[in-house]
C-alpha cells in the first residue's frame, strides 16, 4: 500500500505570500491545526501549524528562549497586550510562520513510512511530486479512511461541514 | 592539581623528551580550545588521554591530578542551584527588584546588575545569567527599549560579583582547591574590591546608557502589574533549598576549622536536599527525581576540567611549569609585589582572550613553584589573589573571556538581538583595564605599601 492510495486532496491551497491573517481564518473555518502551505507555483513550502501561530502570539522572549521559563503566569497580562500581539501577527506573511523543515513522503512511497512520519509527531505529511509540487496530504484521518472503506471522506466533509452550520446558526440565535 | 609525585621513571613514548612532548601536547590542546572548531570536553578528555598514552604520566598519576575537591565542589552547587531553580525564588527577585524603581529602565538595568552580581558570588556567573538573563530579556521587550545595554551589563556585573568568593567563578574554585585558601580568606580579600569596582562601574553605567534607556508610563505599567509572588512555583521547596544552600555557604566557612574542604560540604549539601525534595515520594518517583537532578549537572563541563588537570599534571610533571616560573621571577626580579602586579596583568590579558579556566589550571602550578623564592606561603598569598583578580576581572575584556559572556550572547542571539564582537569589546575591554587598575592600587595598598 502506497501514500497515493490514501492522501487527501488539496482542495485550495495556502500560499507563504498570503499575509497570517488568511491562514487563520482557513484553519478556524476547517477547523484544522496544521496545512501545507505552497508557493505561488505549486510546489511545496512548509507546513502552517497551530503552535507555530501560537508560538508568534507569545512575547518574542518567551517564545524564543521558552526553556527558560518553568511558569510565566507573573506576566499578568492582560487582553489587549495578547489582542495587540494577534493583530500585529494577522498582518505579517504566513512564509513568515511556516516550518518548512518537515518530512514529504512521494505518491509511492510506503504508506507505513508515512506511519512512522506521523507517529513521530508530524501529523499531517505532505504527498509532493519530483518537482516538489504539492499533490495531496497524509493524516492520521486520511489513512483510517484509506483503511476502512466504510468510511466515505465526502461523508464526513458534509457532516463536519453541517455540524459548522449547526453551530453558525446557534451562534446568530444566541 | 599538585598530587603527582615527580619522578624521571616513566617510560615516554618513542624516548621522547618529556619537558618537549609535554609542551607540545599543551599546546596543541590550547591551541584547538581557541579555535572553538571541537567542543572543549572532547579536545581535554583527548590531550589527557594522550598525556597518559604517550607515556608522560601513569594512569594512577593522571587520577591523582584530577582535583576531586574542584570536581566536588561543582557537582554538588550545580545540583543544589539546579534544584533550587526550580522554586521559581531567583525569577522572583529579579522582577521585585525591577519593581522597586518602578520600573524605570534605567533603575532596572542597576537592579538587575546589583543582583546579578551578587547572585554570581554565591552561585556560579553561568547559573546566574540565565537565571536573570531572560527576565532581563522579557523586561526590555515589555518596555521596548535597548536590549544591549542590559545584556553588556549582565556580562559585566556577573563577571565582577563571580569575583568576591571561593565558589563566584572557576577560576577561584581551582584556586582555592589547590592552595587551600578558605571562604573566608577569598570573600575578605576578594569581596571589598569587588564591591569597590561595582560601584565604579555603576554610574559607568549610567554615563553609557542613559539615553537610550527611556519608557513610556503605559509600557512601564506593564512591568509593575507583573506578579512576583507568581513565579514561585513551590515555596515550600523554596524554603528548603535556600535553607540547604545557605547552610552549604555556612559550611564553606566553618568547614577550614575542622578540616572539611568545601567539596565535602557541597555535596553533603546536595545529598541533603535531595533526600528533603524525595523524603515524601515513593521508590519510583525518588529515582525520576533524582535523575532529573542529576541531569542538570553539566557533566561536560566536569570531563572538561578533568581533561585539563591531566594535561597540566603532565607539564607539571616534565618540569616545564617550574621553568616558566622561574622565567617570571626572573623578568620581576623575584620582587614579590613585581611579580603580583605582573601575574595581575598576564592573567587579566590572557583571560580576555582565551578561557580563563586552562589558563588558571596551568598558572596554578607554576605560582606554586615560586614559594620558595619568593619567600614562603604568606608571601605567595597576594600572587593567589592577584591570578584571582585578572582570571575573573579578564573575562570582561572580550565576549569570549569567560563562558558566561558566551551564554549571555547566545541568549540574547535567540531572542533576536545578537552582540557582536567589536560591540562589546568596545565597551567591555576599557571597563576591564579600569577594573584591572583598580585592582592593581588595591594590591598595592592592601599588601605591599
């Protein structure tokens, strides 16, 4: 069993010249904490996380020398220092923010290579081609999909999209 | 450092001669360090080996030239600092002395070089910079001003402070275990000076930076509403390790009259801490308690100085160490106070350059050499305070003079503010000399006149 057997599709891409702001608003609506980003000609340029975002939300000391610190609650912050690091980080180029030293696994690739990849802690692998153009992207998800075809990933994609819905309207009710 | 028997009986390799392949193997060690291209643990640990391999020593000799007392001594602070640290106490007292000047920038950088220093009197510089480096670090970012100003100072004052005291910095540790000289004896000669050079320095300070130290009232009121109380992660461990390491400086003082070398008393100290933050644990949880302890010891750091005794056992025992300390009484004339001042100076210059701790290890054995002539111990005690002086002052003379100067620039590198080379030896080499010359009339005054 290959990666091609499995992968996810990129339905629409993030690209590293977009500004953060972009991306976040991607990942809240998708509810998604990591997505492959690409440059503006399809190849591959890293991986956008949830704690490199959060990371950037942090001071820059903390985040820069974080060993150094075994509790920071005596910052004692208040809302509109961390709302003021949040603007400043929408504005700045999601390029900026992405790892792009991460592990890609090919179409052919052995999907247990792509299992070890995840188990050690890269949850999601991109799927690139020779040229390093993005073509999909492995999971823990998508490889239980691939595995258990009872499971229809356009099934689920619907559910999630009506549970989203669900939650939008209780949202304007309330 | 001296427990090697000299003796001619040794086979060297290839009938070498020992005083040349000796030098040779010193040499080629020192000149590696310098290049920084191969970590120092692995370059030490290989000019030992080869001491022992070529003949120069026996193995039983290369032990016998490891100072257990220094490597004692080491182990048990890092162990009790390590525990220690993890109460959350030294972070607490950075940021309630930035609160007493209410938070005026200026005012913190002289807090935090004040407690800086004396942090690095009683714990080691390394342990105190990055202790109070990165609050310093998230102070400057809080109140956006300047951060070089703040990290020049840290070099500077912890370097100063490590001066006062038998266990301030590595030079006096390897000083004290080879002369015997007691806490007592390091912090009343030691301590007034570098109290006197604090307070040069100070208003240096202030001259220095005082412009570009100025904050708004709004991101000063981000400083004052940090919560102190809140770093302290655990007050009760708190209480115990500063009680453990206050009975430890205690010992250190005490211990000379009942002949208790101050590497019994460290790690008596650490065993004793150990046992209180274990006392309520079970099997298991002791040993995950005490590995974590243990893992804070910098062990390369220990190879490292176990290396660097071998290579000086070897030279010291070809001879060469008593060569060069003749040559020196000789260029002083054996004029006691000459050969103070020109151990001052020497040891200042080569510790700006190089690492202060092979350059101590190898000076400790040729000063040795030179009690006869000189006329006994006591007359030898101003040379041990004046190798102390410019081993610890020197490493103010140039960001790679001292091991703590290398942290707080990488510190400060990761936080996005990189110190260069030529910045700081702008500022730290003039500061350095000043400092030097105050402890030359201070030799003068206190010992000679």
């Amino acid at each position: 069993m290959d990666c091609k057997s499995v992968m996810a599709p990129i339905k629409k891409a993030l690209y590293a010249d977009e500004l953060a702001g972009v991306a976040i608003d991607f990942m809240v609506e998708k509810h998604m904490g990591l997505v492959p980003v690409t440059n503006r000609d399809g190849t591959f340029a890293g991986l956008i996380s949830g704690s490199c975002l959060m990371a950037m939300m942090l001071p820059r000391t903390l985040s820069a020398i974080s060993g150094s610190f075994h509790n920071t609650s005596f910052l004692n912050e208040n809302a509109s220092e961390m709302e003021e690091r949040f603007s400043v980080l929408r504005e700045r180029t999601v390029g900026e923010m992405l790892d792009s030293q991460v592990q890609v696994a090919h179409p052919e690739t052995p999907l247990i290579d792509a299992l070890m990849m995840i188990k050690d802690q890269q949850n999601v692998v991109p799927v690139v081609d020779e040229q390093n153009v993005l073509l999909g992207a492995i999971s823990f998800f998508s490889v239980l999909y691939g595995l258990n075809k009872e499971v229809d990933r356009e099934q689920v994609e619907r559910m999630k999209a009506a549970e989203r819905r669900e939650r939008e309207t209780e949202k304007e009710q309330h | 450092m001296s427990g090697i028997e000299h003796s001619t009986e040794q086979m060297v390799i290839f009938g070498l001669d020992p005083l040349w392949l000796s030098t040779v193997i010193l040499i080629l060690s020192y000149g590696v360090l310098l290049t920084e291209r191969f970590n120092r643990t692995v370059v030490a640990l290989l000019g030992g080996g080869l001491v022992v391999l070529s003949g120069l020593i026996s193995q039983s000799q290369a032990f016998a030239a490891i100072d257990m007392n220094t490597i004692a001594l080491l182990t048990g602070m890092m162990i009790i600092v390590s525990i220690t640290r993890t109460s959350g106490v030294f972070e607490f007292v950075a940021i309630w002395s930035a609160k007493q000047v209410n938070a005026d920038p200026l005012g913190i950088m002289i807090m935090l070089s004040l407690v800086t220093a004396l942090f690095s009197a009683f714990l080691d510089n390394l342990t105190t910079v990055l202790l109070v480096v990165p609050i310093a670090l998230l102070i400057v970012e809080k109140l956006e001003v300047s951060p070089y100003p703040f990290l020049i100072s840290q070099i500077l004052a912890s370097n100063i402070g490590g001066t006062a005291t038998l266990i301030g910095d590595p030079p006096n540790i390897l000083i004290g275990s080879a002369t015997g000289l007691t806490f007592l004896q390091f912090i009343t000669n030691l301590g007034p000076l570098a109290l006197l050079i604090l307070i040069v320095m100070i208003p240096i300070f202030v001259l220095l930076w005082r412009k570009e130290l100025v904050a708004s009232d709004e991101k000063r009121a981000s400083i004052m509403r940090f919560r102190e109380a809140d770093s302290i992660r655990d007050k009760w461990l708190m209480i115990a390790s500063l009680m453990v390491l206050s009975l430890v400086i205690f010992g250190f003082i005490v211990g000379e009259h009942y002949d208790i070398r101050p590497g019994t008393t460290a790690m008596f100290g650490a065993a004793m801490l150990l046992l209180i933050v274990t006392f309520n644990l079970n099997s298991s949880e002791q040993s995950k308690q005490v590995h974590t302890a243990l893992t804070e010891v910098e062990w390369p750091a220990l190879m490292f100085f176990a290396g660097l005794f071998i290579i000086v056992g070897g030279v010291e025992h070809a001879g060469l160490l008593n060569i060069l300390g003749a040559s020196l009484l000789e260029i002083t004339d054996g004029d006691p106070a000459t050969t103070a001042y020109a151990t001052l100076w020497l040891s200042a210059l080569a510790s700006s350059a190089v690492d202060n701790i092979p350059f101590v290890a190898t000076m400790i054995p040729m000063v040795e050499s030179m009690e006869g002539a000189l006329g006994g111990a006591d007359a030898l005690q101003p040379i041990w305070w004046s190798l102390a002086l410019g081993a610890c002052l020197g490493g103010n003379g140039s960001l790679v003079g001292a091991a703590a100067n290398v942290v707080v620039s990488g510190l400060g590198e990761r936080a996005g503010h990189p110190i260069s080379f030529v910045q700081f030896f702008k500022i730290g080499f003039p500061l350095m000399l000043l400092s030097i010359i105050i402890a030359n009339i201070y030799v003068y005054l206190r010992y000679y006149s």
